[in-house]
C-alpha cells in the first residue's frame, strides 16, 4: 500500500477518534476545525515521510527559487508535464530505446579515442 494511502488511513482514523472524543465531552465541531485538525496530522505525515521538505522549506515562497509559485505556476507546469509525457510516449513508439543505448555507447568509446 503507497505511503500517501497509509497516511489517509492514519489521518482518517484518527480524524475519527477526534470526533468520538469531543462528541462523548458535549463539544461541537464545526467542518473547519475537522478539515484543519485532518490537514495539521497530513502536514505532519508528509515531514516524516520526506526528509526533504525540513531541508527545502526555507525555500518555499521566496523569489527565483523552484518553489516561487507567483513565478512558476503549478497549475501550468502540471500541464507541460502531461504535454511532454504524451510526447514521450509518442516517441517511445518509434525510437527504438535500445539502439539508441548502443549510440550512446558507440559515441562514449569514439570519445576515448
């Protein structure tokens, strides 16, 4: 089962005992303050599952970084990656990967010459 799975089903659950645990003491719950309290546990899975995201964070926001989303529009770069994942699977079709291998390797013993 995929870690982003595993981590619903932690957040779910505990989401849920949340819920039986302030509905047993009288207190209301509104939407927000579920979906917050669910998101507050997704954040904290995904900083254990990825080291990463400690190192990176600094970096979140700031201008002329990979993560200056004012400048580099997720929505945009989502599209161009499906657009060249359509183109890869058109060339996939007609390149043949493994001559293309023994080029690569051809030209590298070429160098060495």
């Amino acid at each position: 089962m995929p870690i982003e799975s595993n981590a619903f089903i932690i957040a779910t659950d505990v989401f849920r005992t949340a819920i039986d645990c302030f509905t047993c003491k009288g207190i209301a719950l509104t939407i927000a303050t579920m979906t917050e309290y669910v998101c507050v546990i997704q954040v904290d899975q995904m900083l254990l599952d990825h080291a990463w995201i400690l190192e990176e964070k600094k970096y979140f926001g700031h201008a002329n970084t990979a993560y200056d989303f004012k400048a580099n529009d997720p929505k945009e770069a989502g599209r161009r990656i499906q657009k060249l994942q359509e183109t890869k699977d058109k060339l996939s079709k007609s390149v043949n990967m493994r001559a293309m291998n023994m080029l690569g390797k051809a030209e590298e013993q070429v160098r060495y010459l």
